[in-house]
C-alpha cells in the first residue's frame, strides 16, 4: 500500500477555497496542507515554531499559495488578531481545519495540573477559540463556511492513559454536533474526521517513545487492515469534505481507521502492564522530546 495512488479529485477542486490549518506546521497538518494546494487551495498554516512553519509552508506550495502566522491557539486574543490579519490581507476564508493537538501517554494519578492544561487547552479551547473567530466572521458577512476537527476513535471509547487528551477531543466531537445545528442555517457546515495510526515523527515520540510502549492505539498489527493509514488518504477525505460535492453532511464525525475501533478500541489500555520504572523511562524520553520541541517555538 505504499504505492501512490492517482487522485481521483479535479486538480482545481478547491481553486475557491482558502483554508486554515492549526498546527500546520508539523504531522498531519503540515502532510495534508500539499494536498490541499495541490488541488488549487489557498492554504494558512498555524503554529508556534516559525522555522518549522516556514519549511511547512515552501514544501505545501511557496508564498502566493500557502502562508503562515505564528499563534497560540490557546490564547483568544491571539486568535482573533491573525484571522483579522487573514481576512485583511488575504481575504475571507472559506474552511478551518482544527489540527493543533498535544499529547503524551501517562498514568493519569501522575499528571500534574499544568500537564492536563497544556493537553486540553490546546485541543478543546484551541478548536473552540478558532472556530469562533472563523464562524463569527462568516456570519457577519453572510458567509458560508466548513469546519473540519481531527480528533481520534476515543470520542467513543475514552482511552486510558491519554485522558487529558480523550476529554477534549470529547469536547470537540460535542462541539461539533452542537455547532453543526446552530450554524446550519449560516451555510456553515461542521464535521470531524478520526483517523487510526497514522505514524509521524513528533507524535510517535509522545505516544510510542519506547519498546514497552508499543501497544493499542499505535499499532499496525491491531488494525483488520494490518497496516497503518497514509496522510494522502487522510487528505482525500479531508479534501472532500472541505469541496462543495458533499453540502448536506454535517454534524458527523468519520471514522478513518481500517476498522480497528470495530475490532477493539484502538487505545493505549495494554499500559496496563507497564510498571512504574517503564513509566519513568516513558517520561524521560517524552520529556526530551518535548522540550526538543520548545526550543524551536517563537509564541
């Protein structure tokens, strides 16, 4: 499955779309940001690392088709003022996808409270905090708009071990059932897409940083499909749904995952086992990870 396949979309299918994506800068955000501008969108990636952002955006398309802004999703201020920027300088944008996440694995006793805040701020208040801005806009103007959230099978299931992060993304999956029906008669239409595994670099360091911590969520051998997903299937989907051919879907989260979660929930309850030393070497090397990660933030 590692062939490419043809795409199936018109290369202008989004010519009409200028799209925002928050954590565009690394993951699936920055993999799915090239698809959409392949397909002719006009792309803003979101993030806190502006060299990481910048390597984003030249490799999704160069200036003219993808732009970026440095923002702290968390921060409402900070929100407002960049899609201020966007609609003053760019114009108004036509879809958001809430892709800014952060997540590790723990033992929820050890958590400590700047830890939780730092996992589900980013997640349930980035989202809320983003979409607001994009959705007040649309309906000042009369605009309408889509909203995509990438959120995970957890919605349905809850996780052990990531609970911060299996409490937003609730939020968001609530989020957007319940904004999908107030906004509906905007012409603003919400949906969410749940992906399985989907390996990439950072992420895998938080949720799989050792050998003990290959279990569940992860894992390709616990996917029906024996294999990992591809960000250019997560972008075909996500190009779809951000397209004009599916106007009456909303409210709905799609489940993207070979049918894992069908199989046996595809979370990190195998943890179970871990002892505390594991725990502390799964610490350690998330840690690293981490502040690795810090170091390159500019907000």
């Amino acid at each position: 499955m590692s062939k490419t396949k043809k795409s199936v979309f018109a290369p202008d299918l989004l010519a009409d779309k200028r799209i925002l994506i928050t954590g565009g800068g690394t993951g699936l955000g920055r993999g799915v940001a090239r698809h959409l501008a392949d397909h002719g969108a006009k792309v803003h990636l979101w993030g806190r690392r502006e060299a990481v952002l910048a390597e984003a955006a030249a490799e999704a398309g160069g200036p003219g088709s993808v732009h970026f802004q440095t923002v702290d999703v968390r921060q409402p201020d900070s929100v407002d003022a960049a899609m201020t920027e966007i609609w003053d300088q760019h114009g108004p944008l036509t879809g958001v996808l809430n892709n800014a996440a952060a997540n590790f694995i723990a033992p929820t006793k050890s958590l400590s409270p700047r830890g939780f805040e730092a996992i589900s701020s980013t997640v349930m208040n980035g989202s809320f905090n983003t979409t607001h801005a994009a959705g007040r806009r649309w309906i000042e103007q009369g605009l309408p708009g889509t909203v995509l959230s990438t959120l995970t099978t957890w919605v349905w299931s809850g996780s052990a071990f990531v609970v911060p992060s299996a409490m937003a993304k609730a939020a968001v999956h609530a989020m957007t059932m319940s904004l999908a029906v107030e906004w509906a008669r905007y012409g603003i239409r919400l949906n969410a897409l749940a992906p399985g595994p989907i390996p990439t670099d950072y992420a895998w360091e938080m949720l799989n940083p050792t050998d003990k911590s290959a279990v569940g969520a992860t894992q390709a051998d616990q996917v029906p499909m024996g294999r990992s997903g591809t960000v250019e299937e997560l972008a075909n989907l996500t190009i779809f749904l951000f397209s004009d051919a599916c106007d009456y879907l909303t409210g709905e989260t799609i489940a993207m995952d070979g049918g894992q979660r069908l199989a046996g929930p595809g979370t990190f309850a195998g943890l179970t086992s871990l002892s505390d030393q594991d725990w502390q070497e799964i610490k350690e090397r998330s840690q690293a990870a981490s502040t690795a990660a810090k170091q390159q933030r500019s907000v």
